[in-house]
C-alpha cells in the first residue's frame, strides 16, 4: 500500500518542483545549518533559488537573536544574498504580534526570556518591564509588581528562576493581561547527544501554575506566515514550499498554512516518523505527514544545472 504524502524526490522532480513554485520558506537548524555550520551545499541552494528570481524566506523558532545578528551569521556561513528582510524569527514576529496585533502602548510586557527578545522589542518600539536583577534568596513577596502589565512574553530563557515564574504568574491573574509564547518547542538537539530544554517547557510551567494556554507566534501556529504575505505581495500559499526538519513543527506549520511541505533528513525528524504518522488512522497525525522527503537540501544542486 502506498502511504500518503512521504514522497522521496530527486533528479526531475526536485526541478518540477524548482519550476512550480515561487517562494521557497526555510527552517533554519537543523535544515541549512547545525549550530555554527552550514549544512554542506545549502548556501549554493539559497543562492541558487535567490538567482533564479524565487522568494526565499526563513522561519526560525530561535528566538534568541536579533535578526542583524542572523544576517551576519548567513554571511560568516557563507550564504550570499541573505536580507534582514527575509528573515522571519519568532522574537521579530512575537514583537510584530505585540506591537500590531495587541498594540501594546503603555504598561508594559513582562519578558521571561533572553536579550534577542528584548532587542526586537525594543526595534518594534514595545514597551517591556526593565527588570533588576533578583537577589539571591528573594521571594514574591519582595518584589514589587508592577501595575497594568499588558503581556507576559515566554522564550528562551537561560536565566529562568522559579521567582520569575512566580511573577509572570502574579501578572496572568489578570484577565486582560496576554499571555504570548514565542514557540512551543520541547527540546533542541545539541552536540554529543545532549539537549537544550526548549522554551515550551517554560510555557508548560506558566500554563500549570495559571491555568491558562500561551497564545504562540513561532512555528507552528500560522502568525510567520501572515507576517511574510502581510510585508510581501504576492505570496500565494499554493506556490509556497516550507522545508523543514520537524515533522511537529514545520510540517504542522506548512499544513496550517496551506503550503506543500518538504522533510529534509539533516535535523531531528527521521523517515520512520513520518511514515509513522502517515500510516496512523487519527487524522490529526496527518498534519505532520510532509509531501516531500529529500536527504538534505542540497539534493537541489542537480535541478540547478541546465
Ligand atoms: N530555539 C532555540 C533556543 C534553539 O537553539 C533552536 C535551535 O537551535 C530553535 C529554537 C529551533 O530553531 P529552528 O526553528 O530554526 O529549527
Ligand atoms: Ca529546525
């Protein structure tokens, strides 16, 4: 029986493909880089589609940059061509969502997160509480908190403390006051074996200690991509490819978005997942099926040559 979706491509179709559509959505690790290296070949594919006229956009869930500092990592990486304007990270689009969705003015967000957060914060002109540091042994009752905070916005956090917790949960007591994630991702791989807790698990402390749900911005909800066709005319879904490395978060996204889905087999998604998930009877699973699997994307160099 064949399983829906899954489709292993190469040769000629990778250049139908190629042919077919007009922009082209990237995930960033685990896709066209590990960490601080370039997957071998991915900055001639980006090149390459961004030559041939095509969009080429990249979707991160890392939130812990400001989006100049990716652009001089594209460079250092060797990816030529790469703008600013490409680059759709979840602090940019958390601070987007902010500062155009709740129009926060006044009173402030209260960040439980890292300084790439603050900074696209700060670009988009949102207000967030200018916290000093805690001392050491301090409870919530020595704190003061602050009045009429509008939004809690939960990210990476290295220098997550259970006091901070205590008080983004003091502040969601308040109905009115948003509740905003910049991802739900469980874990990252590092090197040797070991893991980076993701900023979903900081949000399921929020959730459990609130009882209420994180509104989230990055992957998979749809809100990057409403951000891309909002800044660029002409982004048709039906033309759109999103190439990604997991299955819950980039195919989900592509999925929710309307987009045709690709898997590449450099990151944390293995082929048994997704034909797993594609022979599953829930329906719900389907989403995570890709329509495409390659093993990196460099599997695109052969389409380039004429
Ligand atoms: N968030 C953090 C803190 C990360 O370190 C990573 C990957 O390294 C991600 C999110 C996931 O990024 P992407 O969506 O580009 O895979
Ligand atoms: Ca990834």
């Amino acid at each position: 029986i064949g399983l829906k979706g899954c489709r292993r491509v190469r040769g000629a179709q990778i250049r139908h493909l190629l042919d077919a559509k007009a922009c082209f959505l990237f995930d960033c690790d685990g896709v066209i880089w590990h960490g601080e290296q370039a997957v071998p070949g991915a900055p001639r594919v980006v090149h390459a589609l961004l030559r041939r006229g095509k969009g080429v956009f990249f979707v991160t869930n890392n939130c812990t940059r400001p989006r100049e500092t990716y652009v001089r990592k594209f460079r250092r990486l060797g990816f030529t061509g790469v703008r600013r304007e490409h680059i759709f990270s979840s602090s940019y689009c958390a601070a987007l969502y902010l500062r155009d969705v709740a129009q926060v003015r006044g009173g402030g967000v209260f960040v439980v997160g890292c300084e790439g957060m603050r900074e696209e914060l700060r670009e988009a002109g949102v207000p967030y509480l200018q916290e000093e540091a805690d001392v050491p042994g301090a409870t919530i009752y020595d704190c003061a908190l602050s009045a009429g905070v509008k939004a809690v916005l939960v990210g990476h956090d290295d220098q997550f403390t259970f006091l901070k917790l205590a008080k983004a949960s003091c502040y969601l007591r308040d109905p009115d006051c948003l509740f905003l994630a910049t991802d739900s991702d469980p874990w990252h791989p590092l090197k040797d074996g070991r893991i980076l807790p993701g900023s979903g698990c900081l949000t399921a402390a929020l959730e459990v200690a609130t009882g209420r749900k994180a509104t989230v911005i990055g992957k998979p909800s749809r809100f990057m991509f409403e951000c891309i066709s909002s800044q660029f005319t002409g982004v048709d879904p039906a033309q759109c490819l999103m190439v990604g490395d997991r299955l819950e978060t980039d195919m989900l996204f592509g999925s929710n978005c309307g987009l045709d889905t690709m898997l590449t087999l450099t990151g944390v998604s293995q082929l048994e997942d997704a034909e797993e998930y594609s022979r599953s009877e829930q329906s719900t699973k389907q989403c995570f099926v890709p329509d495409y699997v390659v093993d990196t994307i460099a599997d695109f160099l052969p389409a380039f040559e004429e």
